[in-house]
C-alpha cells in the first residue's frame, strides 16, 4: 500500500484502517449490493473526507481522475 496514491477496494472493516495509517485516500462503491457493514463505512469516508464514494463501478473512471487532481489528493491525505 505504501507505493500507492489512493486505495480502490470494498469498504470492508480491516481494508479501510490500513489504507488511513498509510494515509492513502480511499475510492469506495456503494450501491445496492453493498454489504450492509460496508455501508456505514462508505458514510464515514464521506463524512471524514478521506476518499470518494461511487454508486457504480461505471463511475471509477471519473473518481480516478477526480481524486488524482493535485489539491483534491492533498486535501484528501490529510487524515
């Protein structure tokens, strides 16, 4: 994860604390057939503004684009 700039997985609940102490923002899905656990998640990453969150995959496209714009990445690494 360290080489990373950005983590792209499920909100699952031992995913998301690694990508916040490698300081990585998160892009997330949320739809219909996210596990009800993972939901909550999604919420935090919202609220925190760590990382963005799609209703599909059709979106990731945009989100990559959108989360590796200089200032938007900073903002976003600044756990």
């Amino acid at each position: 994860m360290h080489a990373g700039r950005f983590f792209g997985w499920q909100a699952g609940p031992a995913a998301l604390p690694e990508a916040m102490m490698s300081k990585l923002p998160v892009i997330l899905e949320c739809n219909a057939w996210t596990l009800p656990q993972e939901r909550y998640n999604t919420e935090w990453v919202r609220e925190k503004r760590v990382g963005i969150v799609l209703r599909g995959i059709s979106g990731n496209r945009r989100g990559v684009k959108q989360l590796l714009e200089p200032a938007t990445l900073e903002e976003f690494r600044a756990i």
